[in-house]
C-alpha cells in the first residue's frame, strides 16, 4: 500500500475485492488482455508476464540461472516467485492445474 494512503483495511479490502470480481467476470483472453492493457502501464503488463513466464519455466524444472538467461529476470524475482509457488497462497498452483489441460490440448 502507498504510505500516504488514507484508507481503512475494511476499505482497502473492499476495493480489493471490486479490483478481483472485475478480473473474474472478464469472459474471455481477448477481453482480460483489453483490460489488463487498460488497467496497467506497459512495464507493469511486462512484469506480470515475466512473473507468469517464470512460473512456468520453474515448473518445467529449469534452474533460475537458466531462466534469466531466458528472460533477463532478476534471479531475485525468480526466488520470490519460486518461494510463492511452493508457500505462497495457493494461486499460482490453482491457475496452473486449471490450465494444465490447455496447455496440453494446445501442444
């Protein structure tokens, strides 16, 4: 959170929460990728996708070296995405079994 910020957790919570139902109701890529290019600048858009690269190159195993060799992220992101995919909140794990199908429909 920014530190001048004037909000309440309840508040925060509650655009939180209006900042996730917006991502859900999204109904398909087309329509998530128009928002999210709406919604981030392009450094923010790129760093999501590096993050999301990063999970998926870790799942194939590949050491962090390797990985940012592969996409120039910081071996200090690679960690920090490395320690939320295995103790982290459990998002990254549900997205990757829930598309673990299309990956393998598309290949």
């Amino acid at each position: 959170m920014k530190p001048n910020r004037h909000e309440t957790e309840r508040q925060q919570a509650r655009a939180e929460n209006a900042l996730f139902r917006a991502v859900v109701s999204l109904r398909d890529v087309d329509e998530c990728r128009k928002f999210f290019k709406d919604l981030c600048t392009p450094a923010e858009l790129q760093a999501l996708v590096d993050r999301w690269h990063v999970v998926e190159l870790l799942e194939q195993g590949l050491p962090y070296r390797r990985i940012h060799d592969l996409t120039g992220v910081s071996v200090t992101t690679i960690g920090r995405v490395a320690r939320f995919l295995s103790d982290g909140f459990g998002g990254y794990r549900a997205v990757i079994d829930r598309t673990a199908s299309d990956h393998v429909k598309s290949h």
